[in-house]
C-alpha cells in the first residue's frame, strides 16, 4: 500500500491568529501595548487581504484531542529540542519564498490528484473503461491473414480486442474506435487460471506473474488516490506562516518519502511483471508490450511526489533554516525592537544636566575618537641633537 501524508486540518476549521505584542512595544497610533493587550492578525500582502480566513487559520482545531496533536506547545510531537532541530532544517530562502515553494507543490499535487484518478479507473471491470485507463498493453498482428490483436491489462480485468482487415496495425490508439475492432472477451485476474491461457499459446509463468502484481496493485491504487487529499492539505497548511509548524512540517515529509519509495517499488515490480518479463513471441508471432495510460497516471504521481518531498524538506518552520540561501524571513509575531527616542531614553541613565540629545553627541563624538585612535600609526621619536 501507498499513503501520502499532511494535515488532516482543512483550512477554515483552524483556531485564527492572533498576534500578541510585547511590554513596551509602541502600536500604529505611537500609544504604548501593554502586556493584557493583544492586536488581531493583519495581511501583509494583496493575497492575504483577498483571503484573510484562509491566511489567518492556525490550523489547529478547537476539537479535542486534535487541538492538543496540533497545538504547537505540544511539548511531545512540537515543541522539544529533537523536533525544533528537524523543524530547522531547510534553507532560508525557502522560507522566505515559502508562498512560492509550496505554491508549487500544491499545483503539482493538485493535477496529481485528478491524473492519478483517471489511472485508477484501471480497477473498473467495464471494457470501454479498460481500454482507456489499462496500465499495461500487448499487441500481435499475423502478417498472412492481416489479423491483429490487442490485449489491456487493467488492475480487475484484462480485455482482449481483435482486429481484421487491418494491413497497417500497429497497436496505436487510433485503432480503438476501428469498426474492424471489436472486444472479443473480458476476463477478470480471479478468474485466470492455467487452463485458460496454455491452450492459446501463452506462457503461465509470463501470465501469472503479470495477474500477481495487477492484483496486489489494486488497493495501492486506490489509497495513492485518495491520500493525496492529505497532501494537499498539508501544502495549503505550511503554505500559512501561522500554521506551519515543525509537527506540521513532519507530517509532509515522512510520509511523502515513505510513499515515494513504495510507489517507485510498485511501479517496477509491475513494469517487471507486466512489461519487461512478459513472453516475447505468441504462436510465432511478435508481442509488443508497452505501458498502458493508467501506468503512465501514477508515474506522474511519483514524479509530483518527489518534487513535493523535496520542497517540504527544504522549507523550514518560519524563522528556521540555513542561512546559506537567501534572505530571512521575519515572522510577523516576532516582536519588533523600538527605536529609542531621548523621550524614551529613561531620565535616570542620563549624565547630570544632560538631555537624550547632548548624550546621543557624547556617545557618537566617543565613538569616533574611539576608531581614530585605532587607526593612528605611531610616529617616529626624533633624535636629539648632540
């Protein structure tokens, strides 16, 4: 089985951010925030203002026990020394362009998401169904009596097409729609047995271990499809600066890595058993075997899956990451420094008879005399006349 990973949030049905200053910090009207006080979340930029619902969710439910998994004070899965150091990893510029980053992994996950299930389709017993949506292909054509025929391995069934009067076949989509087509029969894989196959010319071991892997693929199938929800949720949750956390930030990258790999597994093992092994002649004629649409589907998803992976491990929590890439991104609740007026300067650490003005020259005309003194070369003693 294949399960992709993120938060099991939607956005809308998170607590919203709120943004609390510290003592002493100086809000937008120049009046001072006390500690009680707290200030709502504010957009800082045009999509933010379009969406402050989406913008401003915390992702972290007011339902128990969810509201203490996702809680970032969670001292167990958030808030310790192990997982701040996994939250950390990343690179700054990732965070800093984290709408960008994750933007990305959304739009790929989200066409994965209508890509895959089309190709899951595959595990439909209709005929027409089959033929569009198979993940494997095989096709003979006996030149003498200019007939050909096709088979489409889906995931539940297998359909058998055959083809008359048809000198240029050559197994291609064209044919499908052919008035000189017709499906001949539709068997399902439970129903493939030794006594079916051998009197027409195939090889058991070639057929049995294609059924094996159509077979053990089909709830593969279906769980990569529908965890790929969570994926996207978990993109449209760290894509938010107040909803990524470094729990958040786990659940994007362990189960995506965990999926991509079972994914690339599955995928061979069924290219192996359905494609690279399967017999290469059928009563004398050649059989061509290639990758069915279906196939075609979830390697897509594989594909989309590793770039998600690698943009969840790049970004890291808000304020996180190495500083070896681009820019830091303050966090909109870090609390900003004010810059000290004389007024703000207190009357009790100022010299006797001195206001903020004169101590402010002091300390500049200090500094200066300061860097001209380390800058001064020593001069030579004259040598005295005898």
């Amino acid at each position: 089985m294949v399960f992709f990973g993120g938060s099991m949030v939607p956005p809308g049905f998170g607590k919203k951010a709120v943004a609390r200053p510290t003592e002493g910090e100086v809000d937008a009207e120049g009046g001072e925030v006390g500690k009680d006080r707290s200030t709502e979340w504010q957009p800082d930029s045009c999509d933010e203002r379009c969406c402050p619902g989406f913008w401003s969710d915390t992702g972290v439910p007011g339902i128990p026990p969810f509201s203490w998994v996702f809680d970032p004070g969670n001292k167990l899965l958030n808030d310790n020394k192990y997982m701040n150091m996994f939250g950390s990893m990343g690179f700054q510029c990732a965070d800093y362009y984290r709408k960008r980053f994750m933007g990305v992994a959304l739009f790929v996950t989200v066409l994965a998401m209508g890509i895959t299930s089309f190709g899951c389709f595959a595990l439909s017993d209709d005929p027409e169904i089959i033929r569009w949506t198979a993940w494997s292909t095989a096709w003979y054509k006996n030149e003498t009596s200019m007939q050909a025929g096709k088979l489409y391995f889906g995931l539940h069934s297998l359909v058998i097409t055959t083809c008359n009067d048809i000198p240029d076949f050559n197994g291609g989509l064209l044919h499908r729609d052919s008035t000189n087509c017709k499906v001949y029969n539709t068997i399902e894989w439970s129903n493939v047995d030794q006594d079916h196959v051998v009197p027409y010319g195939w090889d058991w071991d070639s057929v049995s271990q294609c059924k094996e892997q159509s077979v053990t693929n089909q709830m593969g199938a279906f769980t990569t499809a529908a965890t790929l929800l969570f994926a996207m949720n978990g993109c449209l949750t760290r894509i938010r600066t107040v909803a990524d956390s470094n729990f958040q930030k786990l659940l994007g990258c362990l189960p995506d890595t965990v999926g991509f790999f079972n994914l690339g597994l599955a995928l061979y093992l069924y290219a192996q058993g359905c494609g690279a092994d399967m017999q290469k002649e059928l009563r004398g004629m050649q059989l061509h075997v290639a990758p069915g649409i279906g196939f075609t589907c979830y390697f897509y998803c594989l594909w989309a899956c590793g770039l998600r992976c690698l943009l969840n491990w790049a970004t890291p929590v808000p304020g996180g990451g190495c500083a070896c890439c681009g820019p830091r991104q303050r966090n909109s609740f870090d609390p900003v420094q004010p810059v000290l007026s004389k007024q703000d300067i207190p009357s009790d650490r100022l010299p006797e008879g001195q206001d903020g003005d004169e101590a402010k020259k002091d300390e500049v005309k200090e500094a200066e005399l300061v860097e001209r003194a380390s800058m001064k070369m020593p001069e030579k003693k004259k040598k005295s006349k005898k």
